[in-house]
C-alpha cells in the first residue's frame, strides 16, 4: 500500500488553547557566595571590601530586592546597595572588632525569597617579626 502526502496531514482534533502554567522561579546569584570570608586587621589605613555577585531572576516580571543584614555588632562594615558592596573603611580602626560576624543576604522576587549566611571572620593583626628584632630581643 502506497501513502500519499496527504495521508501525513493531522487536523487538530480540538482547537481550544491549553492553558500553560509556568511556576514562579527561584532568583539566584550569577556566581555561588562563599559561606565564609576572612580579613585580617592591619596596622596601617587600608580599606577592605567584598563585593555580592550579580542577582539573576529568570522569570520577566519579577523583580528581585537584595536585601543584607549586618546585625548591631558589625557596625564598622558599610553595606553600598548601588554595587552590592561589604565595605571596611580601615583595617586598622579600633572600631574594627576582632570575631566572627554572621551576614544574612537575602533575595526576594516577591514570591519566592533564597537566603545566604555569609560568616565574615575578622582575624587580629600580627606584626611579622624581622631579624632585628629578633637580635634585640635577645
């Protein structure tokens, strides 16, 4: 038996439009934040800083807010919205405590939120010892 082109055709049995339900998704960074981050005090001006990778959010209407919370205790780091930035002046600040200090990073598209702890760990400083004084302190 031969087929004919014709024979191929499929007529649509219902020309009703089947509905198609996307699910909210998750918004995430372009890059996976460090659960940990380390800076040593210093006895000199130095400025420190760690910067967010961008947030991503793959759904067209959705917005996403990044939103940080620093805590009472970490009131030396400065959080700069415009660049996602964590900023610390001075390293060498008596103002910078030595510890560790959690940061919360949140996303949030308005129906789903990701959330991110980040331990920043604030390490003392140690001046290294030269051969000089090593031989005064002989």
């Amino acid at each position: 038996m031969l087929v004919s082109p014709e024979d191929l055709i499929v007529e649509p049995v219902n020309e009703e439009a089947i509905p198609v339900i996307v699910a909210n998704r998750d918004p995430f960074f372009e890059a996976p934040i460090p659960a940990s981050v380390e800076v040593t005090k210093t006895e000199e001006l130095t400025p420190w800083s760690f910067s967010l990778p961008n947030a991503i959010d793959l759904d067209e209407d959705d917005t996403v807010e990044l939103k940080v919370s620093l805590g009472a205790a970490v009131s030396f780091l400065e959080f700069n919205e415009v660049d996602s930035t964590f900023k610390i002046a001075d390293l060498s600040s008596d103002l910078v405590l030595e510890g560790s200090f959690s940061l919360a990073v949140t996303l949030d598209d308005g129906s789903s939120t990701v959330s991110h702890t980040i331990e920043l760990a604030v390490l003392p400083f140690e001046p290294e010892l030269s051969e000089a004084s090593l031989e005064e302190a002989e």
